[in-house]
C-alpha cells in the first residue's frame, strides 16, 4: 500500500489544527489550500484517477437523491439552532467582513475543500487500511473535531454529519451529495442566522 497517501492525510490534518486564521478570507483559503490544493497535487504528481477519490458524476441521480434526502434531514436542526444564541454570535462567519454573496461564493470553495479532504482524498486513503465502514466512522472522527472552538451542538452534530456526508460519498463514489447538500446547508443556515 503506498504510504503517501497516509503521509499527505496527516500532513493535511497537522496543518488545519495548528495554522490559525484572522479572517474569513484567510479561513477559507487554508482550507482550500491545504484540503484541496495540497492532495490534488499530490494526485497528480502520483498519477491517481482522481474519479477514485470523488470527481466523478457516474451516479449523479444518487447523489442528488442524497443531497435532497440530507437538506431535507438538516432543516429542522437549522431553524432550530439558528435562534440559539451561540450560534447567533458565531455565525455568519463572514459578519462584519464580506457582504452575502461575496462570502457565500467564497465559502463554496471551503466546502470543495472540507468534502474533498475528508469524504474523497481521506476515505479512499482510509479504505486502503481498513473496512469502509471503520472509514467512514475515522473521518468522521477527524471531522469532527476540526468544529472544536465551533458552538458545542454543532461539534457534537458535525459527527452525525460527517457519517452521512461519509456513506453517501462512498455510496456514490463521488463528493458530489456531500458537497451540494453541505454548502446548501452552511447558505441556508447563514440565511435564517442573518434574518431571525
């Protein structure tokens, strides 16, 4: 098994917990930078399909079937949490720094980041070592604590999150569900924070 892979995932994860962010705009490039950028080079330095570790649209009407099934799913804790306090002083978090649709542009490239990282590059890494399911449980792990400092549901709930986000990935083959419903949800969620 090539080691690389492993090397590239801890490197990833070392760099997002120790390399801090002052703004939106530096937030959402390290997680561009260091979860998409960084293991799409090494995907291309190595020669790896990248439609092994989800650029692929083979099962487009499963993903969209996931991606409505997980909005439909998150709605109730997004009205729910958006009149909560902590969330109201944590989120947006642009407030302040970049109008709406500025922010929310630039947050899709995060996102691509997060769901790339996590539910392609690190459960196709995963899936060399263990079973699927242990993958998708480890990711899920990881995931979660990267919203440590985040309001203390949303940690918890970023489990929950990432073992969906996880099977549908790996059910699809693709990041495509994890990615449409996750950036749906963080426009959404901004949506009712903004105006409740």
């Amino acid at each position: 098994m090539d080691k690389r892979f492993l090397f590239v995932s801890a490197l990833v994860l070392v760099l997002m917990f120790f390399i801090s962010t002052s703004n939106y705009i530096t937030w959402v490039a390290k997680s561009f930078i260091l979860m998409f950028f960084i293991p799409t080079l090494f995907i291309l330095f190595v020669k790896y399909n990248p439609e092994k570790i989800g650029f692929n649209v083979n099962k487009i009407k499963l993903s969209l079937f996931y991606t409505i099934l997980i909005i439909i799913i998150a709605l109730p804790f997004l009205f729910y949490f958006s009149t909560d306090t902590s969330f109201k002083n944590y989120y947006p978090i642009w407030k302040g720094q970049v109008n709406f649709l500025p922010a929310e542009s630039l947050l899709f490239f995060s996102m691509l980041g997060v769901e790339f990282f996590f539910r392609g590059f690190l459960i196709n890494t995963l899936t060399r070592y263990v079973n699927w399911k242990y993958a998708i449980v480890l990711q899920a792990i990881l995931y979660m604590l990267i919203h440590i400092g985040k309001p203390a549901p949303e940690v918890l709930l970023s489990l929950f999150a990432g073992l969906v986000f996880g099977y549908a990935a790996y059910k699809t083959k693709s990041i495509v569900a994890p990615l449409t419903s996750h950036y749906s949800i963080a426009i959404i969620f901004d949506l009712l924070t903004v105006h409740s």
